[in-house]
C-alpha cells in the first residue's frame, strides 16, 4: 500500500517534473497521530471560518522552481475591516514585509503574502496594487508579506514572481481544503535535508462547562532544518536516516527558514495573540528545529472573533468579550497552536515530491516507506495501516 504514494522517478537527476504520483499521504493517512487534541474537519488553516487560501505555482523550464501563497482572514475589505493579530520572530534573519506597523498596533489591513525571498519586494507592491484598487482615496497601506529563500531549487536571481502572480493568488483564494507540498510559495522549498513547502493542520479546543468550542489552523511554509535534526511523533528519523551519509545538499548554509501563519477564532486581543504565536515555536522545536543562526522564524497569528473598523464612527470602539488569561482555554489554545504547527511540518515534508530545478539541482522527497517503518517499531503509528 506504501508504493503507492512514492513518485514516479528515474534515477537522481532524472526525476520528471512534476513527479507523477497517486497522492502522497499527510500524517494521519499513515496512522500518525501527533498530539492529544482532536483536528478539525480539513485539518488544516481553513478550519478556521472564513479564512482562505491561494496558491500560484510557477514551474518554467529547468530554472524556475517558485511560486505565492495568499491568505485572506476574513471574506470582507480587509483595508476597511482590519483583522486583529500579532507576530513573533524567533529568529530574525528574514526579509519580511510590514510587521513594525503590525506590532505597533495589532491589526493586520491586507491579506498575508508569501513568497521567495527577492520577491519580497515586488510582492508588496503587487498588494499596494489590489488594495489602493478598491481603496481610491487612500495613501497609506502596510503590506505583509512573508519569505523564505528557495535558491538551492529556483532562480531566485530572476525574481520571476510579478504582480499578477500575486493577484491571481488573492483572488484564487479558496475555503477548501489546502494544497499541500510542492506550491505556491512551496515549489522550491526545502525542510530538513528533503524536498519541503507547503503544509497545514488545525486542532479544537472546548470546555464542557462553559460550551464553547474554538478551533486553530496553522500553515506552514517549512525551509529549514537539517537532515540529522527531524525528528517525526518523538522518534530521531532524521539520524536514522542520513546514518552513514556524507552531508546531505542543503538549500543554504544557514539553516533554511520557516514561516508560521497561525488562525484562530477565539476572541483574543493582540497581546494575546502573540502569546499564541510565541508558542508555535514549540511545535517547530517537536520536529527537531533548533533556529538556525542563518534561518529566518516568523510567526503570525490572527484572529477572526472581531475586527477593527478603519473608519471609527465614535472615538471609542464597540466592546467585546475576551477569552480571560486564567481560563483553561488558553491553555488549550496554546496546545493547539503547538499540535497544529508539529503536524503542518509533517504535512508539508510528507506530500512534498522529489523536484528537480536549478542546475540540475534535485531535493527529494522524504521517504516514506523507510519513515513508516521507524515510527512502527517506536509504536507511534497504528501496526494495521
């Protein structure tokens, strides 16, 4: 059953692209079940009522190996309506876009954006386009925009990226299910030694007491890590693995990058938020992330209980209600953000397929069969899949 979701390939440097498979599994189609709390329906950052996502893949000759990723917090004017949120870096070695306004006042006023590294730029004028568009009177706008750095795959150099990537990502942004792997902002991407991207998981929250149920999603666009490092459910994989290797081919020498976009619809305020994010990092550290001196670790997290309007109609704004620090919610939402990011990593290392790109350059995909087996005789996975 395992064969079935191995790509077709030849030998090393004769992958065909894209590598044809039956589809490859994410986390629980192979009997993992990381963490205790429950995921949501999708399992992924969608879970999250009105959020969407949208990918452009940009896959051209034998050099261009990239693409953008959008996410929209809520299906209204997200200028007019701003979404509330924080972020956290863990380790700032990163070109973002727009996250000193973003921490200045708690609002995020644009969709999020994710892209390589040198297209930062033009990514964020291609969203001052789509919202000076619907906004004719307005002068001033704070993009976001996140990275990673995809040179090992893509040629970045080129910065092949345009606006109409960027909008036709925004505008394709969709509720359902995510993609996962090789797209969007994923194509070139690598994580711990093997062929990264893309990935997502979600987990609920509830307390019987009170009745009310929240859930959070995480997306993950996984760059980093070293091979020796991964870590899958608590088992040292990746040491099993490159056991006897000479040092695997890596992206870059710094360790690669990550950025974590993090949704919830519990109502948080930004302080809070952040809190939220701090954690996630707890769930890149359970897949063996050390943060890189060289990597660039950014995590948003947003909520979608409640909005910011940007034309106030009275100097004080409408009050509403706020999850309380001491409640075990938060506790659980904490666990949440943690569990949902442990198993996005997962996700993306898992569905990603080998790709060939730039000079020739091959990041393989992680292997399963060889995963499986580990993780069976550490007794993480369930013997009968």
């Amino acid at each position: 059953m395992l064969r079935s979701w191995l790509p077709s390939v030849g030998v090393r440097g004769m992958v065909r692209w894209p590598a044809v498979t039956t589809g490859r599994p994410r986390a629980r189609d192979i009997g993992l079940r990381p963490g205790r709390l429950p995921p949501g329906a999708l399992n992924g950052l969608t879970d999250v009522a009105g959020v969407r996502v949208g990918h452009v893949s940009l896959v051209e000759g034998q050099d261009i190996r990239t693409g953008v990723t959008a996410i929209l917090t809520h299906g209204g004017d997200p200028f007019a309506e701003k979404t509330i949120a924080a972020a956290f870096v863990l380790n700032g070695y990163g070109k973002t876009c727009g996250l000193a306004q973003l921490a200045e006042l708690g609002v995020l006023e644009t969709p999020i954006v994710l892209t390589n590294t040198l297209s930062v730029p033009r990514a964020a004028d291609a969203v001052l386009d789509w919202t000076l568009a619907h906004h004719p009177d307005v002068y001033s706008v704070n993009p976001v925009v996140g990275e990673c750095n995809d040179a090992f795959l893509n040629d970045i150099r080129g910065r092949h990226i345009r606006a109409e990537h960027v909008l036709q990502a925004i505008d394709g942004a969709t509720s359902d299910a995510l993609e996962e792997g090789v797209v969007g902002a994923g194509v070139g991407m690598s994580c711990y030694g093997y062929k990264g991207g893309i990935g997502s998981a979600s987990r609920r929250v509830a307390d019987k007491a009170s009745g009310l149920e929240f859930v959070v999603g995480g997306l993950v666009l996984a760059n980093f890590g070293r091979r020796e490092e991964l870590v899958v459910d608590g088992v040292r994989v990746g040491e099993a693995l490159s056991s006897g290797e000479r040092s695997v081919q890596r992206a870059a020498a710094g360790g690669g990058s990550v950025m974590v976009v993090l949704g919830t619809d519990a109502p948080l305020d930004a302080r809070q938020l952040g809190r939220v994010a701090r954690r996630a990092a707890l769930g890149l550290a359970r897949t063996g992330s050390i943060a890189h001196n060289g990597s660039g670790d950014f995590i948003l997290a947003f909520t979608t209980a409640g909005r910011t309007p940007h034309q106030a109609t009275s100097p004080l704004l409408d009050p509403r209600a706020l999850l309380a620090d001491a409640h075990s919610l938060m506790d659980g939402l904490f666990q949440a953000a943690v569990e949902s990011v442990e198993e996005a990593v997962l996700n993306a290392l898992l569905r990603a397929e080998t790709v060939v790109g730039r000079d020739g350059h091959v990041r393989e995909a992680l292997p399963i069969e060889p995963v499986v087996e580990r993780l069976r005789q550490a007794g993480r996975i369930d013997t009968r899949v």
